[in-house]
C-alpha cells in the first residue's frame, strides 16, 4: 500500500499537464534553466520538476528564501523584478546582470506554482511580467548565460566561507555549456530560439 502511495505521489508531471506549452511558454520557462542542476528538473513545463512533488516546491521556498506565504512570494518576486542582485553586482563589476535575478525569479515562481502559492494563470502572470526587462537587456541566450554567470559569481563570493558555500562555478559553466550546445536537442534554449519571443506566439 505505502509503495502504491508512493508512485501515486510521484506521478510524472507531464501526465498531469499532458498539454505542450506554446512557444512564448516555453522561452518564459527557460530563462530558469540555468539555475536548477536537479537531475528531477524539468525545463519544458511550467511545473519545475519532471514528477509531482508539491512539498519538495514548498520546502525548498522556505530553507532557501523563507518563503511560507504567498504575500512572501510576492514581496520576494517584486524585489527581484525591481533591484534584486544586480545593484550588489552593479559595484563589483560595474554592470547589472539581470538575467541572474531573472532566472531566480522565473525559478521561484514555478516552485510557487508548484506548492499551490500561486494559480496557473497567475504564475504565467508573473512570469510576463519580468519579459520585457529581459528582452531590451539581451539579444541572445548567450548573452543571457554570460550575465547569468557573472550574477552568479558575485553571489557566490558573499556566500565564500559560509556553510551555505555553493557549488563550484565549474559546475555552472558546464551546465550553460550544455545549454549552449546547438546539438543538445534536449536544451529548451534551442527548443525556443532567442527572437521566438518577439514574434507571434504559437504551438510547438
């Protein structure tokens, strides 16, 4: 019995929501492909991950941003959308990686959708929301990974010494690098071209 529960949990995402996302969807979901190395995540749905696991979504939100509420998800996703890291990394480097918050922000949404913090229709919402900022900041997904991996490394250089120390970024480079790789037909960056989200959306 508890094995059948089991499996019953952890049926797969796409039976769940069997209905492709269109183009636009897609490119909006994969501005968090960078961030999430999980072998369970998933790139091409709105749900994060490839099985349902709503209380990995919310307790991941509450150990990494001590997000229980959804007005904490809120107050968390207009903080990114307004300043987030980048006026940290605006005086290290002297540019503002928008595509590290943008990619935290994305992130956070789908677990919040994910965990029921958020409904279907506002969780695309917010995602649309943080579109336009992101598409007069880059030309290219490689543009994109190259912000991405400069917020990331000032992140991880006020996290040096902690116990919350993350991964090398060697590992973050790889992980782009294969996201980067016009023969990764399993990369959503090459499933939905850069300049597919200024033209009329559309099914795939």
């Amino acid at each position: 019995m508890a094995i059948w529960l089991w499996r019953r949990r952890r049926r797969k995402t796409a039976r769940k929501y069997p209905v492709p996302l269109t183009m636009h969807q897609l490119w909006m979901v994969s501005l968090s492909a960078p961030v999430s190395r999980d072998r369970d995540a998933s790139r091409t749905t709105l749900y994060p991950f490839t099985r349902i696991d709503d209380d990995k979504a919310g307790r991941w939100l509450a150990d990494q941003w001590e997000i229980t509420s959804r007005n904490e998800l809120v107050g968390r996703l207009d903080g990114l959308a307004r300043s987030g890291y980048r006026a940290r990394a605006r005086l290290r480097l002297g540019v503002e990686p928008l595509a590290w918050d943008a990619g935290l922000y994305v992130d956070i949404t789908r677990r919040g959708f994910a965990c029921g913090m958020l409904g279907e229709a506002d969780a695309w919402t917010a995602l649309k929301n943080i579109v336009p900022a992101v598409v007069r900041s880059y030309a290219s997904w490689n543009e994109y990974a190259e912000h991405y991996l400069l917020g990331r490394m000032v992140w991880r250089e006020n996290l040096r010494g902690t116990p919350d120390a993350p991964a090398p970024q060697a590992v973050s480079d790889a992980h782009l690098k294969s996201l980067l790789d016009p023969a990764n037909r399993a990369s959503p960056w090459n499933m939905a071209p850069w300049h597919a989200i200024s033209h009329p959306d559309h099914t795939r």
